[in-house]
C-alpha cells in the first residue's frame, strides 16, 4: 500500500510527514538513507523515513544557530503567542494527531485520543504562558552597590525522544526550551519519528521562524551520537535507557555541555493492608498495563501486605485477564501491540529469566493466540510472583506488560524492598493511613511519589528521579531553569570605593 493509499485507508487528512525538517523545509538526508517505520500491529510498513547522519546534524546545527539571535531577543510574550498557536493547531488536528501516533507506536486509540494529544497540547500551552514569567532576581550586597541575577537561554540544545511516548515527550522537550528563548535540534527515535514530525509542520503553521526547531530522525548511533558531540549544542536532553545515558554522557564531554537525562525505572507500588482494595487493584492494573508497560515510571513491582496479598492477587488477576488486546485503530481496543517485534522478544525473554530464579507464572507469558494479532509485536499481560525481591526480574526494567509481584509484612521491610533497586525515578503507595502515607513518601528514595493514584502527570509538576535514574527534570518551572544560564550583574550605583593601590 502506498503512503496516500494508507493515508486514506487511516482516515488521515493531512499527509504524513517523513523527511527531516532543518531550517524551515523537509529535506532528504544528505545520505540519502532511509529507513521503514512499521505498524507494530502487523508489521506492514508505514512509510521510509529519512534518517540523518552527521551531515545532516551539522545543517541543523548551523541553521539553528542562524535563528538563535533573533528569537532570543523576541519577548517571551511573543514566544509565548507561538507557543499557545501551536496548542491550538494541536487540538485542531487531535484527530490525525492521535491516529499518527496510534499508527506508529501501537498506543490504543483511546489513550492517544485521550491522554497523549490532550496532554501534548496542554504542555505547550503551559509553557506558552511561562514564557514571560522567567525571571531574575535582586540579591542584597554591599551598599552603594546593585547585583542583579538573570537567566539567559543556554543556545542551541539538543534533544532526544524514546519511542514509547514520541507526541508526549516532544512537547516535554521543546516547550520549555523555546520558552527560555533556545533554539532546538530534536532527535525522535527512528521506529516512531512521525508524530515529531508532524509537531515540526505544526510549528511552521503556528509562524515558528525557520532553524528555531529542526527535527531529525536517526538511528542513536549516529544522529544521537552527533548531537551528543556536536560543540556548537549546549545542553543534551535525553530520555531513554540508563546505558545510554551513560554513553551520552562519554559523549557530551568535549564541550562539558549541560545534560538532563531521565533514564530508566523499576517503580513501587506499594499496596498496605488498609487500602481501598477496589481502588488499589484497578490502579495497579493501569500503572503496569497503560500503554503495555512501556513507560519508565511504570509500577512493575507489585509489592503487597502478605495479609491481603492473595485476595488482592486473585482480583488483580482477574482484571488483567480482561483487558481487551487488539488492533490499536479500534476504539474498544484497550491493549495494543508492543513497538518493536525486538522490544516484544526482549520482554518475552524475562518469562524464562523468572522461571530460572525459581519464579511463578501466575498468567500470561506469550503472545496472545488470536490469528489477527499473529502477525504483530503482542504480549499478554503477565504476572509473575518472584522468589526474592533481589531476583533479575525484580531488579531489571523490563518495560513492558510484566509485573513483578512481591509479599512485605511491615513497613519497614516495605521500604526496604521499595528502595532496594538502582533506579529512583517513581513510586506510589495504597493506604487510608495519613500518616503512613506521608511517611513513606518522605521514605521513598524517588523522584516522584503518588499516594493512592499512581503515574499522574501535570505540566506544571516536575518529573524526573535520581540515581540511576538520571538528574534533571521535565515540566514545571524547574524545567524552564534546566534551559537557562545563570548570570550575576553588579552594578556600581554610589559606592566610594578606595584605591586598593594608592599611589
């Protein structure tokens, strides 16, 4: 099927987007390459992507540096006007937005239409209406003296998106970049570039001046290694795994740019025996299985008080056995495939790491047998009950419908279990105890805690962890800092000061 036959067959509008976008045009890499982004349902291709090389970075760069003089003088009201246009074009094209987005990633139809495009429109209005708020201050020195403290965009930054939430994180990355007056050469994953893609169209609609925001997709290890290197980027921004945050970090140390990185998670979720169990269950089934698992802040450890842990199990079971897999283009799919068929093998290959440690299969495990969904990356919600809270399948991020469920008889070998990992990114805990509840959040070595709700997210809250988890942190007003310089102005207003050399 050829791309406008596919276009059609979707029910897209507008076509869909799949060259780089540098300066201000789709352009074709310089290379030439290509490579086919696929629908994760059934593995068809949706279309060949132009992947950038170093060349290609390089234009980028320079058309980004171009734009940089002009839009760091615009007013950040003005900033803030593109910003809220690009909000409104968002909501206007939800619709393409969303079915892009569930075409290339896999995302149920109903979570793209409902959560991701609504949240990527609302994170670019936020930060809109930031763009005017980012202030200095006035320090108290000596007398006769004014110090004055402003914050000045870092330049040109690099940013590179993960695959499991591309629409989302892209407007993460680039509202409070440009808000802060920076220009933007964003990298999205190879497999799911099309949903940036169309934010660059959008952009240019919205009357983005060219080079302020380039996009490029490309394989990690070469536009991402480029960006990481490039001298003339000042900051790397970078979701994804902890190893290559690592190598970003080998990477970005010729210049010692500035690097925000929110890496990888194996988040809590902690159930007490005094929780709303109704409540509890249905919450834990959609901080593991919203959108199949693959999200850092996933809760993938299920850690349950021993004296409700098999009523609790037994309902938590018989939700997952419930869900609805399907084809993420229909609207009663709640369940869609995986995003890769490499992710999907990877996922598959810790059923038999946790048999190896002696764990329990309590359901799912393989790809569900339906004959329609044969051809994609599908996994079943699984639920295995391990031997040990220092097994693999405790400890590693699988990053997919795989729960790890775990037993605790007190508080304090429930904090023990929650912190007894590498990763501090998110946690969450189910309890009708105040205190408890703010104890444990106090407790919790993570960046992000939810007391009875799990994986809520704002615009205006940060988010982000420490540890293995990265530093730095999306959204809110910290975010609009991590895309700022500091500079101290002091000012001689009337102070005598005497010669320190008299003569």
């Amino acid at each position: 099927m050829n791309l406008a036959d596919l276009q059609s067959a979707v029910g897209l509008r507008t076509p869909i987007r799949h060259q780089l976008f540098i300066g201000g045009r789709f352009l074709n890499a310089e290379s030439g390459a290509t490579l086919a982004t696929l629908n994760p349902h059934d593995n068809s291709v949706i279309a060949d992507v132009a992947m950038a090389g170093r060349a290609d970075v390089d234009k980028a760069v320079t058309a980004a540096r171009r734009a940089l003089p002009a839009w760091r003088r615009l007013s950040g009201a003005e900033r803030g006007r593109i910003l809220m246009r690009l909000a409104d074009l968002i909501e206007k094209n939800s619709e393409d937005l969303a079915l892009l987005e569930s075409l290339d990633t896999g995302h149920p139809l109903r979570d793209s239409r409902n959560l991701d495009v609504p949240r990527t429109a609302s994170c670019f209005r936020y930060f809109g209406g930031m763009a005017d708020k980012l202030h200095g201050d006035v320090v108290p020195v000596d007398a006769g003296f004014l110090n004055y403290v402003q914050r000045e965009p870092l330049g040109v930054v690099g940013q590179i998106v993960p695959w499991n939430f591309p629409l989302m994180f892209t407007s993460w990355k680039m509202g409070p970049a440009l808000a802060a007056g920076n220009c933007v050469v964003l990298k999205p994953s190879e497999i799911t570039p099309l949903s940036a893609l169309k934010i660059a169209e959008l952009l240019s609609e919205a009357g983005l001046p060219d080079g302020v925001v380039n996009v490029l997709p490309g394989l990690g290890s070469e536009a991402g290694q480029a960006i990481s290197e490039h001298p003339d980027i000042s900051k790397v921004s970078f979701t994804g795994s902890t190893a290559t945050g690592r190598r970003i970090v080998n990477a970005s140390s010729g210049n010692l740019k500035k690097l925000q990185l929110e890496l990888g998670g194996k988040g809590a979720n902690i159930v007490f025996e005094d929780a709303d169990l109704a409540a509890a269950v249905n919450g834990s089934a959609w901080a593991i299985f919203h959108n199949q698992g693959q999200a850092c802040i996933a809760g993938s450890r299920l850690m349950l008080h021993e004296r409700i842990a098999d009523a609790f199990l037994d309902k938590f079971v018989s939700l997952a056995r419930s869900i609805k897999l399907g084809n993420p283009l229909d609207a009663s799919t709640e369940m869609g495939p995986l995003t890769s068929s490499l992710h999907r093998d990877r996922v598959l290959s810790y059923v038999d790491i946790a048999r190896s440690e002696g764990g329990e299969l309590v359901m799912g495990g393989h790809p569900p047998r339906a004959e329609e969904l044969s051809r994609g990356c599908y996994v079943e919600p699984t639920v295995v009950r391990a031997r040990s809270w220092r097994d693999r399948v405790a400890q590693e991020e699988v990053f997919g419908p795989f729960v790890t469920v775990l037993t605790f008889k007190d508080d304090a070998e429930a904090l023990e279990i929650a912190n007894g990992t590498d990763y501090a990114l998110g946690s969450g805990l189910w309890t009708t105890n105040l205190r408890r509840a703010h104890q444990m959040a106090q407790a919790l070595e993570a960046g992000m805690v939810w007391i009875n709700s799990y994986k809520r997210v704002s615009p205006g809250s940060p988010f982000g962890g420490f540890g293995q988890s990265g530093y730095g942190r999306d959204m809110g007003f910290e975010a609009m800092r991590e895309y700022t310089q500091v500079k101290s102005v002091w000012v001689n207003v009337d102070a005598q000061i005497p010669p320190w050399y008299p003569r």
